[in-house]
C-alpha cells in the first residue's frame, strides 16, 4: 500500500511540476525558451568537463599501455636474444642460460595478460571518449538550433506585432473616417428631413388658411342666383336706379 502511494505521489507530483512549467512558458515564453536556452548551455559545459575528463583518463591509459607494452617488448627481445645465445652451441654456461631464459618467459606470460588489459582500457576509454565527444556536438547543434530558432521566433513575434499595430492603427483610422462620414451624412440627412417637415408643414397650413379662407367667405357671401334677393339687396344698399326723376331726385335731398 505504501509503495503504492508513494507511486502515486511521485506520478502526480510529476504531473503538477510539467503543468506548472506548462504554465510559466505560457505565461512567459521567452523567458522560458531564454531559460531552457541556459538550461542547455549549462548541459552542454557538463558535457565539455565530462570529455576532458575522458581525455586525461585516455592520456593516462594510453601512457600505461605504452609503457606496459614497450616493457613487454624489451622483455621478448631479451628473450629472444638469450634464446639465440641458448641456440648457439659455442657459448658458455648454458644451464644459466637456460635459467635465465626461463625466468624472462615466466615473466612474459604474467606481463602478457597486464599489457592486454591495459589495451583494452586504452579502447574502453576511447569508446567513451568518442561516445562523449558526439554527445557533445549532438549538443552544441541543439543549442545553435534552439538559438537560431528562438531568435527567429523573436522576429516574427516582433513582425506579428508591428503588422497587429499597423492593421489597429489602419482599422481605428477606417472606423473614424466610417464614423465622419455617418457623422456628416447623418446630420445632413436630419437637415434635409427636418427642412421637408417645416416645408410640408408650411404647406399644410396654406393649405388650411386658404380652406379657412374659403370656407368662410362662402359663409359670409349671401347667394346671389335668386333675382328677388338681389334686387332686394340692391335696394337696401341703395344701387337701386329705377323710377323716374323727380323720385330719385327727392331721395337724394332726403
């Protein structure tokens, strides 16, 4: 149950620490890619202290092999030289020889396993040292390439900024020339439909006055079709003329 939790925790605990790098790249990411960048630097400087490491443990290994094995190659030229001196039936003390000779062979075959376990440190070490050294140009090309590339995702960002500023700068200045013009056209619009109202209402009341006019001058008028009321009326307002002289001329001394 324990190990179970402790999987758990150690699950979980990986998955909130990737969503809080998550989390601060979204938040800021050059800072985050300017951090992974050092982050890798950093790497790529271990890797450096890594190699020249490997290669003073070359130097050395390959030192001791070399001594090991020029040792080993005086000892077999001794050898053979006493195996001549054996071989040669005029030479003296040949059960010295012989001794001798068999002591330096003794001495080869336990120098023999010591020069080949050298060699193959010598290699070991190499094998590393290779494996390092392409780790750490596998590395120095990851740096040049995340470099390369965040400085060109620096000038698009800065590119993708200057085009937004310029298309807001372009659309504020459409939406005040667009607002000027509704501005103008509208208020001109008011104008010409205020000054239709007043002259479509002037309209109408000359029109009502001249209706008033001629509604009340008919009633006022009397009729004059019917000849009795206007001989009548010619009488009342004295344009009567008939009769003869001496009538007229009475009424007007009246």
């Amino acid at each position: 149950m324990f190990s179970f939790v402790k999987s758990f925790v150690g699950v979980k605990g990986q998955q909130l620490g990737q969503d809080i790098v998550k989390a601060i790249v979204e938040i800021d990411p050059e800072s985050a890619t300017q951090a992974q960048l050092d982050q890798m630097e950093k790497d790529l400087d271990r890797a450096g202290d890594v190699i020249q490491k490997l290669r003073a443990d070359y130097d050395r290994e390959v030192r001791e092999a070399e001594a090991a094995r020029k040792r080993y190659d005086q000892l077999l030229a001794a050898a053979e030289v006493l195996q001549a001196k054996l071989a040669d039936p005029t030479a003296p003390d040949h059960a010295g020889i012989e001794a001798s000779l068999n002591r330096l062979v003794a001495q080869l075959e336990t120098l023999q396993p010591e020069v080949e376990s050298e060699q193959k440190d010598v290699d070991e070490v190499k094998a590393l040292l290779d494996q390092a050294n392409a780790a750490y140009q596998e590395k120095a090309a990851a740096l040049t390439t995340a470099r390369q590339a965040l400085e060109r995702a620096k000038r698009d960002m800065q590119r993708a900024i200057q085009e937004q500023e310029r298309a807001d700068e372009k659309a504020k200045r459409a939406a005040e020339v667009a607002g000027l013009r509704q501005t103008s056209t509208s208020s001109l619009t008011v104008a010409t439909d205020a000054m239709q109202r007043r002259s479509d209402e002037a309209r109408a009341k000359t029109e009502a006055a001249k209706l008033k006019a001629e509604t009340l001058t008919t009633l006022t008028r009397p009729t004059t079709d019917d000849p009795n009321i206007a001989a009548a009326l010619k009488a009342v307002q004295g344009g009567v003329t008939s009769g003869n002289l001496a009538d007229r001329l009475a009424r007007l001394k009246k």
